[in-house]
C-alpha cells in the first residue's frame, strides 16, 4: 500500500504547479495500482478539496471529489482518535517543521505498516520510505 500526501495529489491536477508533468505522470501509475494500493486518510481529502475549491475551482474540485467518493480511486483510511494521540506525540516533537497533518499521515503510515508514502516534503519524506514526483 502507498499513502498520498496533499501536495502529489493537487500538484497532479493543477497545471499551473510546477511539479505538474511529473506528479502527473506519477498519478497514472498510480490509479493503474502499478505501485500498490494507493491510500489516503481523511484528513489528506480535506485538505486536498479545501485547495482544490480555490487553486482549481469548482469544477476542479469536484473532479478531485468524484476520485475519492464516487470512483473509489483510493482507499480511504480514517484518522481515528488513537492515531491522532499518537500524532499528537510526533507533532509536539516535530512542529513547526512538520503539520499536525503530515504528522497524522506518518502515524498512519507506521499503523498500517505502509510501503510508502508518497510526499513532495522532503521533511516528511525523510522520516518514512518515501517516493516523490
């Protein structure tokens, strides 16, 4: 399994980021499931549709939506409260350098014993196998 931080995930679908072509490329192997399942918690989907409606707009991002209600491109994993005492735990640790969120996403990572989590931030990327773009 490969959990997906925010960035990979928006950086795929704006074509004006600049790690666009590559994230991209990358997404479609991804959605084939070339490199495992691909996962996302919760959190990462809030994240992703708070950007999305104003990088992307509206019809932007309900397409990024559709992807995780409709079509099922990702497994969904919920942050539940013991992960985020854990997270809590690596955030007081690790913050400002690392989100509350990307701190939740590496509990996750280390809960569900993932292969890889799939990052643009090289301070989370270093702290868990990690690909990039």
């Amino acid at each position: 399994m490969i959990l997906l931080d925010t960035g990979v995930i928006l950086a795929a679908f704006n074509k004006r980021d600049v790690n666009h072509s590559k994230c991209k490329r990358l997404m479609v192997r991804i959605l084939k499931g070339e490199l495992g399942v691909p996962a996302v918690t919760d959190y990462v989907i809030d994240e992703v549709l708070s950007y999305a409606s104003r990088r992307l707009g509206r019809e932007g991002c309900l397409k990024l939506g559709s992807l995780f209600f409709e079509k099922n491109a990702f497994r969904v994993i919920p942050t539940t409260l013991d992960i985020v005492i854990k997270a809590w735990e690596i955030y007081k640790e690790r913050a400002p350098a690392l989100s509350f969120t990307d701190s939740t996403l590496l509990q996750v990572a280390k809960t569900y014993k993932v292969d890889y989590l799939v990052t643009l931030d090289r301070r989370l990327g270093v702290l868990y196998p990690s690909m990039s773009c």
